[in-house]
C-alpha cells in the first residue's frame, strides 16, 4: 500500500511539473526565433545549386553563424523547447539572392538576440552571439562584393 501511495503522490508530482512547464511562457522566446533565422541564413550561404565556389567571406560568415548559434543554445537551453528544430530554407536560383536573403535572416536574428536581458549568465552569451553575427553580417556583405 506504501509503494502504491508513493508512485502516486510520485506520479502527481509529475503531472503538476509538466502542467506547469507547459503553462510557463518561455524565457527567451527572441532567441529562438534568432535560431530559425541563423539556421536560415547559414543555409542560404551554405547549401545553393550549381558549382559556385565559396569565398573566404562565405566561410567566415558561416563560421560566424555556427559560433553566434552555439552561444544562442547555450543561453535558450533551459526553455524547455526544441532548440534543434528549423524550418527548410527557400530555394533562390541566384547566388547574389541568395546572400542579400541571408543578410536579411542576420538582421532578423540580430535584432531578436539584442533584445534587454536580465539574465547576467545569459548576458555574456547573448553578447558573444552579437559580435558574431555582426561578423558574419560584415562577411555576407563582403560576400557580395566578391
């Protein structure tokens, strides 16, 4: 009867914690739209048709971006949501389209990440995100000059 009680109480307890991370509103929701953004950004850079070649400016941007989406888990982690997901990207024909979109996706995330944050631990992140993607914003750009 012991057991039986214990694995209730147990089993309530658990049912009221997943109530209320559910009810809870996320922490960070600007971040993980700076997620879907960076993700989108990186694939218009990375993955496009044909047999461009990619400049010295693609690669750092997408460095950029890989280093700026590693910091943006790290301080988004403890919403609770899938921080792995993102939308496929669009296809555009053009290598130039295909950058000035991806210049759009890191604006967009730029402006989502350097929203007010009072966590002190997630500051640190959040700022290391910013000073990456203004670099990969500076090597898109770069990009396009090529």
């Amino acid at each position: 009867m012991k057991k039986l009680c214990f694995r209730v109480t147990m089993l309530a307890v658990v049912v009221l914690g997943l109530t209320y991370c559910v009810s809870v509103p996320s922490k960070h929701p600007a971040y993980l739209h700076a997620l879907e953004d960076l993700r989108s950004a990186r694939w218009m850079i990375e993955h496009r048709p044909g047999d461009w070649v990619r400049s010295v400016h693609e690669v750092d941007a997408v460095r950029q971006i890989d280093w700026a989406i590693t910091e943006i888990n790290k301080a988004a982690i403890d919403d609770g949501r899938d921080i792995n997901w993102h939308p496929p990207g669009d296809e555009l024909p053009t290598h130039p389209g295909r950058l000035q979109k991806a210049l759009e996706y890191l604006n967009k995330a730029h402006s989502d990440v350097a929203q007010e944050e009072d966590n002190d631990f997630a500051k640190g992140l959040r700022n290391r995100a910013i000073g990456a993607i203004e670099a990969a914003i500076r090597d898109t750009q770069g990009a396009l000059k090529d």
